[in-house]
C-alpha cells in the first residue's frame, strides 16, 4: 500500500499532469477533491499542504509535496520500475530529458497556459476572451512549435527515442488547445502534428479525459 | 575534457550554471557569445540551442540548454565533490529540492524576471523601462516573498535545513534585484533578509558576482 493521495480535481491541467504519471506508473492512489469554485484551495487545510495555494498537493505517507513538475519527478524516480519508464537510467539521456521538460516549464507552458485560460477555462466560468491576448500569445507559442517541428524531425519524442515525462507534461494544455481554435498551430506542423496524436491517444491520458467526462 | 559554457558573466541565466560549476569545484572554460554582435543567432549557435539563447553547455559528446536543466546535470554528475546541492542520499530531502526548484521556476521567476528586464535589459537597448509591468510584478514578487518569510520562519533555508539547489538558483535574479530601488522587498522581510545575507555570504556566490556588472554604470 503506497498511502498515495493527490489533492485536487481532473479538470486542473497541474493536477491532471500528476494523475496521468500515476496510471502510467499503474499506482493506486485517492484523489481528494478540491472544489476551487467554493475556494477550497485558500482554506488553512489546503494551505498546510500548498501554501501557494494551487492544486494539486500529494502525499506518499508522510511526504508531502507540491508543484505538479517536482510530483511527477519524484513519482518517475521513486517508482521507475513500475509501469511505463518516464525517465531514462542513463546519464546522458536524461540529461536531454531534462532540457525538453525544462523547455516545457520555460516555454512553452508560459504561452500555452495563457492560450488555455482565455480559450478553453474563461468559456467554462463564464467570461470573455481576450483575442488581443490569443493573437499575443498564439504568436508566442508559434515560435516554440517551430523548434518542436525541427526536434520532432530528428526524434520520435520531445525526451528522446521514448515516451517520457517531457513529453506527458504537455499533455494537459495541449489537450485542451486541441479542442479550440489554436489547435490550427499544432495541426499546422506535420511531426507537431504526429506526436500530439500519439500522446493524446495513450491510455493513461484517455483515463483522465474519461474522469472528467463523468463528473 | 573540461565542460565548455558558452555564456556571458553578467548573465543571469549564466551565473545561474556558474554558480553551479563553483559550489561542486567543477573546471570549466566559459566561451563568450557576443548577444550584442547577435552571436546567439549564428546558424552554428542556433545548432546548438534553437531557441538561441545563452547559456550552453558543452560535456563531450552532449550539448545542454536551459540553465536550470544544465545546472540540475551538473549537480547530479558531480554529486560527490563540493556542496551536496542535491541531497540525492534522502529521498525526502531530495523532493523537497525538487518541490523548491520548481516554486522558483514557477512561482518566483516569472515574477522578478519581468522586472529585471523591464529595469536592466531596457535601457540597454535604449528603450523605457515599463513601470506599470514593474509595479504589477513587484505585487506578485511580494506574494510569493511572503510565503517565502514563513517558510523560511521553519527551516533555514528554502527546501529544509540545508542549503541546496533551490535556493542557488534563486542567486542571479536576487543579485540583480538589489540593485534596484525595491530591494526592501528583501530586506523589510527579517527571514528573507537573512537567508540572503547567508547565502551571498558563500564563496562560490561571490566569485560568480564578480563577473555580474550589470547596473554598475546607471
């Protein structure tokens, strides 16, 4: 019994990245909702875990983290013989596997987030896009995705030869860019266009959109 | 065969690694790439970071990019001499640097970058600064500088009792900001305040600061 328990919700993309590592990793764990709308997040309770106040927070036992990055890192380590490898046991390896997550976190997140929120969770709540932001932003996350086309060209992964966390952790903005007018970006650019539709059809990943479907 | 580091020293990006290559006692040979000559656009630069950006790291065979992913291979590769920056023999200790050198990453830098760019790299191309981005980043800088006085109200330093690479990685952006007219944010914080001084009080920080003259001239 790993005594795993991730504090948040399927529709989170941070959390959503913490969950897609556990079912590729095949681990039980308990999902502990958060309900954001009811500010769930900025009680003392959840605070004692992420004092940020974001979702989501994990606990393996006594350990306790947050930052979805530092959980699924610890997770692809302290299970690696478990499920599907995330990492790679080689050096050299994993130091490439290092650059692209960082690349993830540095660059493209920064213009992907953005994107999501004003396309895809601003629709949800309720309010209005911003289109001078999209345009802002779609041109920003253009430049990144020519430097992916090129990467993709020489390597079937962002990672390397094989599926790892560099490549998981776009999984949950892209998913959602893909359901908006952005997805032009991604369809655009034929080896973008290629691994989007072979990590989005992984089964850890359709888990989740099929969680979020049911509740 | 030495590590190559393709950078400038009043970089913070690559302060950030050189700091790094310090604490661990690493050799190293930093090759300078002139931005101002757009250096960092030449086709044999861009082959080796295509987003053309410093610093690089050259090890043999493999080429790195983004400092923190350099910095982070640094520390691993060498996890047996100088500073344990890593913690790799606890994996509790080990997470929590993780969980700290995201927060920097996530939280802490695109809050002060923003800032630094607006006050030192703007004038530098001849343009304005922009306040009002400096006054809207200056309020998230102070959030996250808040939950950073509680935390560091607990343990010493960022991710625990010990020093790691967490709060390294926190040094080049820091170095610069007080040199700006908001270093209060800093030092009106007393458990901040003091877990800068200790920090910049290490020899390896301090060699990386000589080369970071960046606002000397304003």
């Amino acid at each position: 019994m790993t005594g795993i328990k991730v504090h948040g919700n399927t529709l989170s993309t941070a959390a959503a990245r913490v969950l897609a590592t556990l079912y590729e990793k095949d681990l039980e764990f308990e999902l502990v909702p958060i309900d954001m709308r009811a500010g769930e997040h900025k009680t003392e309770a959840f605070l004692a875990l992420n004092p940020f106040g974001q979702v989501p927070a994990f606990e393996d036992g006594d350990l306790q983290l947050f930052e979805s990055r530092a959980i699924t890192q610890y997770i692809a380590h302290e299970y690696a013989p478990k499920g599907t490898p995330l990492i790679f046991p080689d050096s050299k390896k994993m130091a490439i596997l290092s650059v692209w997550t960082e690349v993830e976190a540095q660059k493209f997140d920064p213009a992907a987030s953005k994107l999501t929120f004003e396309l895809a969770i601003k629709p949800m709540l309720g309010l209005v896009t911003d289109f001078a932001v999209v345009e802002e932003f779609e041109a920003k996350l253009g430049i990144v995705l020519d430097v992916y086309e090129t990467r993709l060209g020489r390597s079937k992964y962002l990672g390397g030869d094989c599926f790892s966390l560099a490549d998981l952790h776009h999984l949950p903005t892209t998913h959602y860019l893909m359901g908006t007018q952005t997805k032009k970006l991604f369809e655009c650019r034929p080896n973008v266009s290629a691994w989007v539709a072979d990590i989005t059809a992984r089964p850890a990943w359709k888990k989740i959109v099929a969680m979020r479907n049911t509740h | 065969m030495v590590l190559k580091l393709h950078g400038l020293s009043v970089s913070t990006n690559t302060a950030r690694v050189v700091a790094c290559l310090h604490e661990k006692d690493v050799e190293f040979e930093l090759v300078l790439v002139d931005l101002f000559a757009c250096g960092n656009k030449e086709p044999s630069f861009l082959a080796k970071n295509p987003f053309g950006q410093i610093p690089v790291l050259e090890d043999g065979g493999i080429t790195l990019f983004e400092s923190r992913a350099i910095s982070s291979y640094v520390a691993e590769k060498f996890k047996e001499s100088g500073t344990d920056l890593i913690r790799h023999e606890s994996l509790e200790e080990a997470a929590l640097v993780k969980v700290w050198t995201e927060v920097e990453s996530q939280q802490y830098h695109p809050a002060i970058c923003p800032i630094i760019y607006e006050f030192f790299g703007k004038p530098v191309q001849g343009l304005e600064p922009d306040q009002a981005v400096i006054d809207a980043n200056l309020v998230k800088l102070e959030k996250v500088l808040d939950v950073y006085e509680t935390k560091l109200s607990s343990t010493k330093y960022l991710a625990g009792d010990f020093y790691s690479l967490a709060d390294l990685h926190h040094f080049p952006y820091t170095f610069y900001f007080m040199k700006t007219p908001w270093g209060s944010l800093i030092n009106d914080r007393p458990h901040v305040k003091a877990w800068w001084e200790d920090i910049t009080s290490r020899p390896a920080l301090n060699k990386v600061a000589e080369g970071m003259t960046f606002g000397e001239n304003q």
